[in-house]
C-alpha cells in the first residue's frame, strides 16, 4: 500500500513532525516534575500523538515523523548549555522509562494493523 507523494501528504508529516517536538518537550519536562503522574500523562500523550499520526497518514510514516520529532525534541533538551549544565536532567528512572516506552508505543503504533487495511489472509502475507 503505498500512496502518492502529494503535498497535502508532506503538509500532513510536516505537521506531525512539529507536533512531536512539542509534545516530546512538553512529556520531557513533565516527566521530571510530576514523576509517577507525570510519566503516565506523557506517555498517554506519546501514544495519541503515534496513534493519530498513523491514523491521519493511513501508514507507519505518520508514527515515523511524530517520533523523529519527539527524539529531536530529546536531543535539544539533552544537549549541555553553555554553562555546562543540561535542561534535561537525568536524575531519575522516570526518564529512561519514558524514552524505552515511548520507543516501544511507536513500534507498535508503526506496525499496528488497522481495520481499513482489511483482514490478514496467509494466502496474502507476502503482500
């Protein structure tokens, strides 16, 4: 199944990749401040951002460009300033939960199987 390139399709991953960056420096900072509460209200968001991005695209590159932005968003926040101090700390196990789980939400948002794709079938698996 693959689609046309078009550009309300780029517009669309576009978005989506702006999307996970805020929503992936709102879930970093959250994480830390909130924790058991925090990390669950992130990766809520983590998921809804993948599942709507898989939903929105009809394919996995909609899960794809919300987690590149949401990683981007990790690298920036990860980086040390100046002063030689990070914005993101890694103090706790919060933050280490909340990027394997949000890797994991997105693997299984990008091979999610939707009821528009119709049921599997072992004579089409190669398909």
């Amino acid at each position: 199944m693959s689609a046309a390139v078009t550009l309300g399709r780029i517009a669309t991953l576009l978005g989506l990749l702006a999307v996970g960056l805020l929503t992936g420096a709102a879930g970093w900072l959250v994480v830390d401040l909130w924790f058991p509460a925090g990390l669950l209200l992130g990766l809520l968001a983590l998921l809804g951002l993948f599942l709507g991005g898989r939903i929105a695209v009809g394919s996995g590159l909609g899960v794809g460009a919300g987690a590149l932005g949401w990683f981007l968003a990790y690298v920036v926040l990860g980086v040390p300033r100046p002063e030689g101090d990070f914005l993101l700390g890694s103090s706790g196990i919060g933050v280490y939960v909340y990027l394997l789980g949000g890797a994991a939400l997105a693997v299984m948002c990008a091979t999610l199987r939707g009821p528009f794709e119709g049921p599997v079938s072992a004579a089409r698996s190669g398909k």
